[in-house]
C-alpha cells in the first residue's frame, strides 16, 4: 500500500504480506529519492523566504536611515552648482590585511594622508576609536579590528540640474539622470546622489534598487527598482548581456564616423593608470556597434515625437569637426563606449580622459579638496587662530580653518554621452529626451 501525503508530497510505502519482498526493495530506493528530493526544496523554499524577509527587513531599516540622513546637512545653490554644508559624520573601516601590524597614528596617517597633528587632536577629542572603544595611538591593529572616525566631511558639488521621471512600469522607475550625478552613495558622495537627491528633493524615501549603472559624468535613462525581486531579475539579464536586452546611447564624437562599425576590442583597466581602461589582447571581450546619427531611425522618431522636438534644429555636424553617433554596447564593460571611440580615432569630444586633444589628464575630475595659497600664508595662519577663537570655524576640520574650494568649473563636469534608451524585448522600454548639447 502507497500513501501520499497532500500537504508535503511526500510517500510512505507500507508492505502488505503479500507483497513480494523483492518488489519492496526495487520501489524503495525510488521512494527515498522522491521524499529527499522534496525536502531539499522544502528547504530551499523555506531558505529563499527567510532570505527574502531579511532583505526586506534591511530595506526597511534603509528607508528610515533615508530620511533620518535628510536632516544632517544643508543644500546650497551657488555659480550652478549643487552644494552640500559641510557636516559630521562617523566613518567605519574594517582591517586589511595590508594594514595588520600598524599602529593606529600610521594607519591613519598612511592610508587616509590625515596629518600627525589632526590625528593626535581627534584622538583627544576621542573623535578616533578602535571596536568602539578609546585605545591609544600606539595600539596594533587586528584583522578583526574595526576603525571608526567622527570626522567633518566636504562633500564635492554637483550640477545644479533637475532628475526628471521617465516613466514607471512593472515594479521599475525609469529617471533621466544629470551628467555629474552619482547614483547611490559613494567615496566622498553621500547627500549630492541620485538617490539622495530623490528623497530631498522628490520626496521618494521608499528603499531603491539599482538595476544596473551609468559613469558620473554620463546622463541619461537609469532604471531603480522598488522591489529587490525586480532588480535581481532584470539586473542579472543586464549584467549577463542577454540578448532581450538593448542599450542605446548618444554621442557626439570629434570626427565624422563613415558609416555603421562594429568594434569588438577586449578591454582592460590600465595597470600603471587606475581608473582608466584601454584595448588591449588580454581584457575583456568588449563588443560596441557605432552607427551615425539618422534621424529617420525608429527610436529617434518616438523620442522626436513623445518629447515634442523640433528635429530641423538637431544639426548632422557642428562647426567644431564634431559629429553625433548613436552606440549599441552588447556587452557592459566599464567605460566600454568611450574606450572603444578612442580606439578607432573617434573619441567623444570632451572627454578629459580619453581624448588628448582637449589637454585631459589622467585623473578624471579630481574630488580632492584644495587650499588655496592664501592659506598657508603666515597673515592667513594668524587670521585663522583669531577665527577659531573666535568661534566662526569648525575646530574639527583642518580645511574649515582655510579657504576650502574644489575649483570646478560647470562645462568639466560632464561628457557628452547619454543613455538614450534601455529596453527589454517585449517587457518594458523607457527612452530619455535628448540631452542639450544635442542642439549647439
């Protein structure tokens, strides 16, 4: 006799004395591998749950971190910039490997450039701690050590523009993002991000996900997810290069490109150079189509048409040997569609990091702070004493105590490169209007 439990599946076999043994010893090992079978998804199942309720739990908390992070700072409008007051702010580190055996003063002093002087008066201030807690500077440093620093941060400004909503569809929020913009925080960003900006500004403090990303410096479609199961989904297909997938994006490069090209070049990140990648037989295969502009194209005509554009006043060439080209990267490889115009002689105009003819150098749009010259004049030194005594500097950070400016200018800020559309064969599709520099 057979009996099948419906809640479960599963089967227990009971042996009638009339059942042959041999019957009995043939069913058995298919009964075992039956019932193993679906408790191993039973278990995956109850595994893909728990996992599912903690991220949800985490989303949750990140949404309240969201708007608790909207009060510690200020936004100011300046010269077409977006700046952010300088704030306070507990920063984490944990160990590596290259750092064991360090005291805490050279760790400091070696891998965040902080000055002996600063350290020793953040330390007294116990601004510097070790696990939580107060330990000398002369303390050496653990793998399972965590670093914590109280610090006063700077933020670098960004273009004051605004983030416009493309569309939404099928748990996805399609944004057209500003060039300058990061996407989520990172490195010396935190409030001046996309997804900062969008709970400021927008009011949207709902936990994102990101599905994929876009330089800094690029503008253009950026799609969010507001649910985690949505952007494991169609971020995995982007991820993957899936054929369903396809990325189109505006150019406009020094040049005039002949016709339709095809460069499938490997890429890899420049060893002596970081942060800079270049074609070469041992990178990463890399696959970009590149084809002129041709206002008759499809996507083109519904972008002319949904955005209400005027096409007479997109011009085919500009009077500074510049043509627009429209990019199909099949696959996703960091800084891919500038890399490969470089590689054929057609890099985009303004790039500061792959075009030489605009005098770029290697390190694209420098975040550091700098003090300027008056600064460390022995009249601007005393001046500053007087100031800090007086209360109208922040004791905390060395560079409040002088002239504080990231010297940017407005035009550097930015590559004329943007994401036009992102697409998935027969589920969604979301395009950008053309970004301005499309018109002069």
């Amino acid at each position: 006799a057979v009996v099948s439990t419906q809640s479960t599946g599963m089967i227990t076999l009971f042996r009638s004395t009339r059942t042959p043994k041999r019957l009995v010893h043939k069913l058995l090992p298919f009964f075992h591998q039956h019932n193993r079978t679906l408790s191993t998804l039973a278990t995956k199942q109850k595994k893909r749950e728990a996992k599912l309720e903690r991220g949800q739990k985490r989303a949750d908390e990140k949404e309240d971190l969201i708007k608790a992070r909207i009060d510690e700072t200020s936004i100011v409008y300046h010269g077409g910039l977006r700046e952010v007051s300088p704030y306070f702010e507990w920063i984490h580190a944990n160990m590596k490997h290259d750092w064991v055996g360090k005291t805490v003063i050279n760790l400091l002093m070696e891998q965040f450039s902080l000055s002996e002087n600063y350290v020793v008066n953040a330390w007294k201030q116990e601004r510097i701690k070790m696990n939580g807690n107060i330990e000398p500077l002369d303390y050496v440093i653990k793998l399972t050590d965590k670093l914590s620093h109280f610090c006063h941060k700077h933020e670098p400004p960004i273009l004051q523009r605004d983030v416009s909503i493309i569309g939404q569809s099928k748990g996805i929020l399609a944004l057209n993002k500003p060039s300058s913009f990061p996407i989520h925080p990172t490195g010396s960003y935190k409030h001046n991000t996309l997804l900062s900006i969008l709970a400021r500004d927008y009011g949207i403090t709902k936990c994102l996900f990101t599905m994929h990303r876009i330089d800094k410096v690029t503008s253009g479609v950026v799609l969010l997810a507001t649910d985690r199961l949505v952007a494991i989904e169609n971020g995995n297909l982007i991820s993957n290069h899936d054929p369903s997938i396809q990325k189109v994006y505006l150019a406009r490069i020094k040049g005039k490109l002949p016709g339709r090209v095809e460069v499938a070049t490997p890429i890899r990140e420049c060893l002596d150079k970081r942060g800079r990648f270049e074609v070469h037989e041992l990178g990463k295969h890399a696959l970009t189509v590149l084809e002129p502009l041709n206002l008759e194209n499809n996507l083109l005509q519904d972008i002319i048409q949904h955005y209400k554009v005027d096409a007479s006043k997109i011009p085919s060439s500009f009077p500074d040997d510049t043509s627009l080209v429209l990019c199909y990267p099949k696959t996703g490889r960091t800084h891919q569609i500038r890399v490969h115009l470089q590689s054929i002689g057609f890099p985009i105009q303004n790039d500061p990091l792959y075009n030489r003819e605009i005098g770029g150098t290697d390190k694209i749009f420098d975040d550091q702070p700098e003090l300027s010259e008056s600064s460390s004049s022995s009249s601007s030194k005393s001046a500053r004493s007087e100031s800090i005594e007086k209360g109208s500097f922040d004791i905390y950070c060395e560079f409040c105590q002088g002239r504080r400016s990231f010297n940017r200018d407005p035009q550097k800020m930015m590559i004329y490169l943007h994401a036009l559309c992102y697409q998935r064969e027969g589920n969604w599709r979301f395009f950008a209007d053309f970004p301005e520099w499309v018109y002069r």
